[in-house]
C-alpha cells in the first residue's frame, strides 16, 4: 500500500511539473513573439525618420546652386525635424531596454515630491492654459520626503501629467494627489502614493484596467514615437526599480494613472 501511495504521490507532483513547464514554455513563446512584433514595428518606426533624413539631403546636394536658399534652408529644418524624431525613438528604447535588463544605474537620495511637482506645473503652465484645465494638487501633511531617483521619477511624474492634460477635455480639472499608502500584506515600511486623476471622457481599454503587464507588452510591441504605450512600460519599469507599483483605475470622476514608493530604499 505504501508503494501505491508513493506511485501516486509521485504521479502527482509530476503532473503539477508538467504543468508547470507548459505555463512557462507558453510564457516563453508568447515572450518569443512579443518579442519578434516588437522588432517588426521599431523597424519600420525607425525606417521612417531615416528615410526623410536620406532624402532631403539627396534632394539638397543634387540642387545645390541651382535653387534658392529658402529651399535649402527648408530641406536642412526637415533633416533637423527627422533627426530629432530618431534621435527620441532611440533613447526611449535605450531606456527601455536598460531598465528591463537591470542596467540602468539609479543616483538614490532624499528629496521632496512637492518641488518636482512645482517644476512640472510651471513645464506645463502653457499647455494648462490652453485648454483653461485647472491643475489640483493635494499633498498630505504626512508626506513630507522619500528616498529615490528624483530625475526617473520626475520622468515618471511627468509622463502621467501630460496623459492627463492630453485627456482631459478643456475646462477640466486634473488633480495630482500625494499622500500615504495603505499598508498591504507585501509592504514592510511606510510607502507613500501619487496619484494623477482625470476627467476624460472615454474610459480606458479593459484589458489596461484587469491586466496591466499584458497590456503594457502588447503597447511596447507597438512602439511608434509619441506613443504613450511605450512611455507607460518605462514608467512602469522605473517604479518597479523602486520596489513600487503603477497602475489604474476608472470610474465616474475619471481615469487615475496610481504609483507607490517606499518612503526608505
């Protein structure tokens, strides 16, 4: 009888082996895949700048002399537009890349969210006014400081403001909320929340709000430049580094883009 139990003990575990290696080796394809579409894409998104930048040039040197230097000058603004445009593609996906393989290097030390938010609100005034949003900020008197990389968190910061005032229809409201987080069964310290809250119409794609890392491969996948996608898997990337959490949430007051920080790294 013991050498029946043991057989089917044994059967057992190696059932839940098996099914542990199909979870991964689907993992792995879908990895795989992921993985090819994102060539695929950045390929021909990095295809389209350097084309410009080729043409323009041929254009200019063979009309050298032969046309007039308002031409000229335009050509050389459109090789200067296109280049910047690469130049941009390629240092997100250096970023990217960096934080996904552990080798982007984090400068940690104190310093207050209040005056990276101060920076952001004077960097987006105009854009502010354009669309007469009024820009909310709410810190808890709680939330003095943390410790972390003030210049990738104010990437951070500033990557969900402008989401929300590109969003937000004119005459909104957007609130940036800074205060502390709940205690939860995986946080040992005190951990501090920041929160960027809208008033878009449109709600965001299920597949964001139920299963967010599955979204964010499939926006990274797409990476084309100004895609906000991309600009989210970075965000989400950097908190991570900092052993927090982004996310977000809907309801009837709007879309918030959420992240915790621990107060002490």
């Amino acid at each position: 009888m013991n050498k029946i139990k043991e057989l089917e003990q044994e059967i057992e575990h190696l059932k839940i082996l098996k099914s542990e290696l199909t979870h991964a080796l689907e993992a792995s394809n879908a990895a795989s895949n992921a993985k090819s579409e994102f060539i695929a894409n950045i390929s021909h998104d990095l295809r389209t700048p350097l084309h410009a930048i080729l043409s323009f040039s041929r254009f200019g040197i063979n009309k050298t002399g032969r046309i007039e230097k308002d031409k000229i000058i335009k050509y050389f603004s459109r090789i200067e537009e296109s280049g910047k445009k690469l130049q941009v593609m390629l240092d997100r996906l250096v970023d990217l890349s960096k934080l996904e393989s552990g080798r982007m290097v984090f400068q940690m030390y104190t310093c207050r969210l209040s005056t990276v938010i101060q920076s952001l609100e004077k960097e987006t005034k105009s854009r502010l006014d354009e669309k007469k949003i009024t820009l909310q900020i709410e810190i808890s008197d709680k939330v003095n400081s943390v410790n972390c990389d003030q210049y990738k968190i104010a990437y951070v910061m500033n990557a969900l403001l402008n989401n929300a005032i590109e969003n937000s229809p004119p005459e909104s409201k957007v609130i940036i909320r800074v205060e502390e987080a709940q205690k939860t069964m995986t946080s040992s310290g005190a951990m501090l929340q920041v929160c960027f809250q809208d008033h878009r119409i449109d709600p965001f794609p299920n597949e964001l709000i139920s299963n967010f890392e599955s979204y964010l491969q499939t926006e990274k996948a797409k990476f084309c430049h100004g895609d906000f996608g991309v600009d989210l898997a970075i965000c989400n990337e950097i908190i991570k580094q900092h052993k927090g959490r982004l996310w977000v949430e809907h309801d009837s007051d709007g879309s918030s883009f959420c992240f915790t920080l621990p107060v002490d790294q």
